[in-house]
C-alpha cells in the first residue's frame, strides 16, 4: 500500500473539500481510501490518497498534480507539497 500526501499552505479546509467533491474522478478509480485533515493552528491542510501500489499511484500522479495546481491557483494561492510514502503498518 501506497500514500500520497499533498500539503496546502493555508487553513482551507472547507473550500479544498468542496474543490475536490466537485474533480472527475474517472482519474482517480483505482483509490483505496482518502482522507482530508486540517491543522488550523500551523495553518495547513492536507490530502492523503491511499494506493494499492506504487505503480497505480504514480499512473495517476499526472492527474493529481493537475488538482493540485488548481487548488493552489483557485484557492491557496501558494503552491502545494506532494510526497509519496509507503505505507508500513494498517489497522
């Protein structure tokens, strides 16, 4: 299993949530699992997208550096973070 995190400068949490129920998700059918979380007090609002392997997160990398960019361009203003971790351990 494969995470990709992508940090948005800022405490957008709402409007990020709302930007990204509205995305085509044809894109993005091989997910298993996202989440959203906000950290208000450093400011910062987070995305991580669950992958059965890496090579199906890398496929989709294209279309989420896209959401990204458009978050950053409509919303934060600020460019995004994005990193990729392997998932070590899952309850």
């Amino acid at each position: 299993m494969h995470a990709r995190v992508i940090t948005f400068p800022g405490n957008h949490v709402k409007e990020v949530v709302e930007f990204l129920k509205k995305i085509d998700k044809k894109d993005f059918e091989d997910i298993k699992g996202h989440f959203v979380l906000a950290d208000p007090s450093n400011e910062k609002t987070m995305t991580v997208t669950l992958w059965e392997s890496r090579d199906t997160l890398e496929a989709t990398m294209p279309a989420a550096e896209k959401v990204a960019k458009e978050i950053a361009k409509d919303i934060t203003g600020m460019p995004p973070q994005i990193e990729v971790y392997e998932v070590a351990d899952q309850s």
